[in-house]
C-alpha cells in the first residue's frame, strides 16, 4: 500500500467528492458531514463513474442505473448490483487529503 495525496482541505470546500486515478485504478474520495472516505469510483454494475453521481448524505446514487451505495463502508443498499465497493484509508495531514492504495 502506497499513499497518494488527493486535494488540500482548502479544495475540499468546493466539492464533495474529487476522483483520482493510481495506475488502472479509480477511486472517488468524498466529505461527509466533515469526514473523508475513499471507495472505488466505478460501480459495481456496469461502468459508470459514481463521482458523477447524485449524492446524498452519506450515499451515492450511480448515474446509470441507480444503484445505491453507503459512501462510508462501500456496501451496496440498493440495486440492480449486490457487489460492494472496495473503500481505500483516508489521511489528512498537514492540511492534505491522501488514500492509501494497493500497489
């Protein structure tokens, strides 16, 4: 695991979600409520990009098919999938968001 760093807080405040990409990987890290987690961008579904989805508190709605998955553990609430999605460690420091991402 390596970790990257994704915005400043300063960034933050003008989104509620901000994708990065590490290698083939894509993952969308997202302020809820003050706290940041990072789960993969892609549903579980078919591809479509959850950063561009419709949030609301601490979910995410896929813009394709509606999917529903909580923000914080990944977990898929609704569906037409029952695939979770993988959630990546948050760290802020100094003022910096970063996510540890497997190599």
């Amino acid at each position: 695991m390596s970790w990257h760093h994704v915005a400043t807080l300063e960034e933050f405040a003008n989104s509620e979600v901000i994708e990065i990409e590490v290698g083939e990987r894509r993952v969308a890290v997202y302020c809820v409520e003050g706290a940041y987690f990072a789960i993969d961008n892609i549903c579980t579904h078919q591809f479509a990009l959850l950063s561009d989805g419709y949030i609301d508190g601490g979910c995410v709605e896929c813009p394709l098919h509606q999917a529903l998955f909580d923000i914080r553990t990944g977990k898929v609430l609704e569906g037409p999938t029952d695939k979770n999605l993988e959630t990546y460690e948050v760290k802020l420091e100094d003022g910096s968001v970063s996510v540890s991402i497997p190599e």
